[in-house]
C-alpha cells in the first residue's frame, strides 16, 4: 500500500473532508470527517504534510496539527482556486483535492500560522471593528430617524452625542421617539464602552512588542496600527522584500501587462482593510 505523504483538508464548521496522495503526488482516497473525528484520527497516522486553505478555524487545526508531529501548511485560497478541476463544480471533495494539488506545487506560497498570542489581539481588533460598524449604523439610524420630525444634525459621532441628552427631554417630540433616543444613547454608551476596553488591550499589546515600537517610529503609525501589522504579520521574513508586502497589503497598482507593455492600474486595496 503507498504511503500518505501529503493530505488536502477542507474545513467547514460540521464536517472535514480530507484527500490524501502519495510521494508521486498520485491521489490515494478521499474521506470525510467530522469536526472530533478529525482531531482523533490526525493522531494515529505517521507525520505527513497537512494542507489547508487559511480561513476561519485554519490555525487552530495548523497548532494542533503541529503539536501531533505533522507539518501543516496555509494557502490562501486565491491560489488554490485555479486548481480545482471543475469551476462549475464546487463541492468538498474537490476543493480538498485542489488544495492537495496546489500544496504540491514546488513555486506554492503559504500563510504563517498564527500563534495563539496573535490570534488573541486580533481578536480585540475584530470585535473593535465590529462595535465600531455597529455604532455608525446606530448613529446613522438616530439620525435618519430624527429627519422625519424635522431635526437635523451634524455628521459626527460627537454632535449626536452632545445633542441626545436634549433632544431626550425635549417636549415637542413625542413621549415613544424619547424613549427610544434615551436606549440609543444607553446602547451608545456600552458601544463606547466596549471599543476602549478594545483599545486598551491593544496598545497595552504595542508598548511590550518590541516590533510594535519599531513600527511606531515611522511617520503615520500610531499603537493600533503598529499592533495590528504585529499580530497579522507576525514575522515580516515571510516576504522577501518591501514591495511584496506592498503587494499584500494591496499598496501596488494592478497590473494588465502582455508583450512587453506595461500595463498598471490603480492600486489593488486586495490586503486587509
């Protein structure tokens, strides 16, 4: 029987499907797995190479994997997609074989795994973001709400904020819209709350990294954004010059050159927002 060398894993929430080849690179089988049963059957085999597409759980598994003696490796999944056999066909089996070809291919670039240390300061600065969201539409609900009775106010967060507590014993509106301003400021308020605990684990996290620091010495880089490159990042040798994280981060122009014509457009915004 040939032996495992290399697995293509396709992660979902409920169920994992696995496609397995041997050194020649030659699919042995498939099978499907679920989210206990992968964990427990990882144990058993010899170690092999263990391929992934980095997305949500994919560094959970990578650690798990790493600590049973396997070597997992992340791709992101713009470079898995062209290999997947079907491009009208896409279902678990063969989105695990595209990853298992894709992780074959000697020119592959791969995802860091993250430790746990940076996955729980991105974390803050997620939860950060979405409390933010969720404050701009509440404001943006206030406001819109206040325009049918003839209220109008400025732009900014700021201004809502000073004009509610008036608007909340104002008289002339009725007693059902004041109630409700006075649970959009609560609701505010816990928001505001929420975001600064956020902040504060974050740039608690940029004053003890030693690259948060260095990062905070250039122009224009403030404690959440030096922790955020931190934590995302983690080792910049994984890039192998400037422009490559450029391009990463979606700093570059795009690029339609063919025949010697350089060709570029604007830049990709491709990186993480």
């Amino acid at each position: 029987m040939n032996e495992i060398t290399t697995v293509g894993v396709d992660l979902a929430k409920d169920v994992i499907v696995v496609c397995t080849a041997d050194a020649a690179g030659r699919t042995l089988f498939f099978k499907q797995f679920g989210f206990r049963d992968f964990a427990s059957r990882a144990a058993n085999p010899p170690p092999c190479t263990v391929a992934m597409e980095a997305c949500s759980s994919a560094h959970f598994w990578a650690r798990t994997l790493m600590a049973l003696g396997h070597h997992p490796k992340l791709l992101a999944p713009d470079f898995v997609k062209p290999f997947r056999k079907s491009q009208g066909a896409k279902n678990d089996r063969n989105d695990a074989q595209a990853i298992l070809i894709a992780a074959l291919q000697p020119d592959m670039r791969f995802v860091s795994v993250k430790s746990l240390e940076q996955q729980s300061i991105l974390a803050c600065h997620r939860m950060r973001e979405g409390w933010k969201v969720e404050r701009t539409a509440l404001i943006n609900r206030v406001r819109g709400l206040l325009a049918e009775f003839g209220i109008w106010l400025g732009r900014s967060a700021q201004n809502l904020a000073r004009s509610l507590p008036r608007l909340i014993q104002e008289e002339e509106l009725p007693a059902r819209i004041r109630a409700l301003l006075s649970h959009a400021q609560e609701h505010l308020g816990q928001l505001k709350a929420l975001m600064e605990r956020c902040e504060l684990d974050i740039c608690q996290h940029a004053r003890h990294s030693e690259a948060a620091q260095r990062l905070s010495t250039l122009n224009g880089i403030g404690p959440i954004t030096a922790s955020a490159i931190v934590a995302t990042v983690g080792n910049a040798r994984d890039f192998r010059n400037g422009r490559q994280m450029a391009s990463w981060v979606g700093l570059v122009p795009k690029q339609s050159s063919s025949g010697g014509k350089n060709r570029l457009g604007k830049i990709t915004k491709r990186g993480d927002t």
